[in-house]
C-alpha cells in the first residue's frame, strides 16, 4: 500500500513545485540588454524596448542584440528589455510566434529608424498591411508602464 501511494507523492510534489516555478514572478520578470558600453543605467537615463510577444528587435544599427547579452544575465521567460542611450538608432524586428503546434516566423524582417529618448518607454505592436509585408508601430508608451517598469525593477533588485 505504501509504495503505491509513494509514486504518486512525487509526482505531486513535482507538479507542484514546476507550478510554483511557473508562477514566480522572479521568471517572468524580462532581462535587461543594454545596447551599450558599460553599468546598467536608471530608467532616467535611457529609452527602454518592452519585450512583445511575438515582434524581437533582432539588431541595433547592424549590431545583433544578441552580442549586448552579458555573461552574468541570464534568459528570463519574460523576454527581452532592449536598454538605449538617447540618440537615433536604426532597428531591425524579426516577427517570431511559437505555438505548440508550429512557429511563425518572418522571412525578412523590418528596418526602423527611431529617436530614443532618455526616460522613455517603448512598446511594439505588428501592423498587417494588405498585399505587402509586414510592419512595425513602435509606440512611447512612458505614460501607461513607467510605474510597472518602476515596480518591477525595484523588485528584481531585492531578489
């Protein structure tokens, strides 16, 4: 009797520490990429990418973000936030979405130049554009998520 209930305790036990892994805020809170030479800098100081779920700055003026990863920083479940020093940058976005079933990827991906400024927040939402290729909007969203970048700095700095 006891060895049929022991399976199943650590098949619980497992199950529940994976939902608790899933859940903690410490995963899905994004990584920090600073696009420059250096200490990280305050929110003041630069113009911050939020991650999106399926749009990925893939370069920053021909640079692939992917060199401005730090050896000490690891990958987040929660993406990516591109750090900038004000000025402006030519940013190329790849169109990624994983289901479970397939990817959708683009196959070129779309160059913008933008002016960021110091203490701005920036978002990215894809623009479907009948008969021609896809499209990016970023938007300064500084307004509606300079508290929520705020808070969740501050957290990750006490963890």
């Amino acid at each position: 009797m006891l060895l049929s209930r022991r399976p199943r305790f650590i098949a619980c036990s497992i199950a529940l520490v994976y939902l608790t892994a899933c859940s903690a805020p410490v995963l899905k809170t994004p990584v920090r990429i600073a696009a420059y030479a250096g200490p990280l800098r305050a929110i003041d100081e630069v113009g911050v990418f939020l991650p999106a779920e399926s749009i990925k700055i893939s370069k920053v003026d021909g640079v692939d973000v992917a060199t401005f990863k730090r050896a000490e920083t690891a990958f987040g479940m929660g993406g990516w936030e591109i750090e900038l020093l004000p000025g402006t940058y030519s940013l190329e976005f790849s169109y990624l979405l994983e289901v479970p079933a397939y990817t959708v990827r683009s196959s070129s991906p779309t160059i913008k130049v933008v002016n960021v400024e110091a203490g701005h927040i920036y978002a990215t939402n894809d623009l479907a554009v009948p008969n021609a290729r896809w499209d990016v909007q970023v938007e300064d969203v500084t307004g509606q998520e300079r508290a929520n970048l705020t808070a969740r700095r501050a957290a990750a700095t006490r963890n």
